[in-house]
C-alpha cells in the first residue's frame, strides 16, 4: 500500500463512515476490507467536494485500471455496496479492489491485498468523476 495521502471529499468520507458504523456492516462482522477501509478514511486527506482534483477517484467515479502483472485492463465505477453489480462493472467500495483505488490518483500504482495473493494496479484513467463533470448535489443512495 502507498504511503501518499489518499485525498477523499468531505461528503464521501462521511457516508462512508456512515456506512461502517451501519447495522450492515455489524452484521458482516469483522472483515479485513471493514478494517482496511477505515484506516484509509483514518489516513486519508479530506477536502471539499468542489476542490478535489479531477483525476483522483471518488464514490461514483468510473475508473479504468491496468493490472501491471497480467496486462488486463478493466473499466469499473466505484459504488456503495447496495449499487454494486460486477456484471454491470459497478465495484463496491468495500471489495477489495474498491477499497484499494478510493481516493488515487491517475499515473498511481496501487498494492493491495486480494484473496489470492497481492495485486499492482495503474490507475490508467478517470474516465468519469461525478465532482469534475459537474455532478456534485449529495444524493440519497
């Protein structure tokens, strides 16, 4: 994992916590993704909404990744987990992968823990960001 300082808005980090501290995710339990999401809010440079840089990834952001050790490549948007639908490319924020790429900027490489093993993802592109186009009202998920 980066040592940088992930930034993260303001309004994401509170839903965010929100969601932590919810019945849903007492119900799951403790989880490693549960821990490692609150120590990224913990680590994390909170900023408002309106001065986030328009290549970092934030909730609702579609984001194209390259794994460094297979080549692949993969189109997500990152999304609460009652949104998620990998069949449609929407990535919870609590899978692994979801949690790992919050708050990155593009040109980042990004070491996360997976089930099986370790990956190294580039943050190729931020093809959508909901703050940069100008999609910034809070919405209830």
């Amino acid at each position: 994992m980066s040592q940088r300082h992930l930034l993260i808005t303001s309004e994401d980090c509170r839903r965010l916590q929100h969601l932590l501290d919810s019945e849903f995710a007492a119900a799951i339990g403790p989880k490693n993704y549960l821990t490692d999401l609150r120590a990224e809010l913990l680590a994390a440079k909170i900023v408002d909404a309106k001065k986030i840089p328009p290549d970092v990834v934030t909730m609702k952001s579609t984001v194209r990744l390259r794994d460094l050790d297979s080549g692949e490549e993969d189109i997500y948007t990152l999304v609460y987990p009652d949104q998620a639908d990998i069949a449609e490319s929407r990535l919870s924020v609590l899978a692994p992968i979801g949690t790992a790429i919050l708050g990155y900027r593009v040109g980042d490489i990004i070491q996360w823990r997976v089930p099986d093993g370790t990956r190294r993802l580039l943050v190729e592109e931020v093809v959508y960001q909901p703050q940069r186009d100008g999609a910034l009202a809070c919405t209830a998920d």
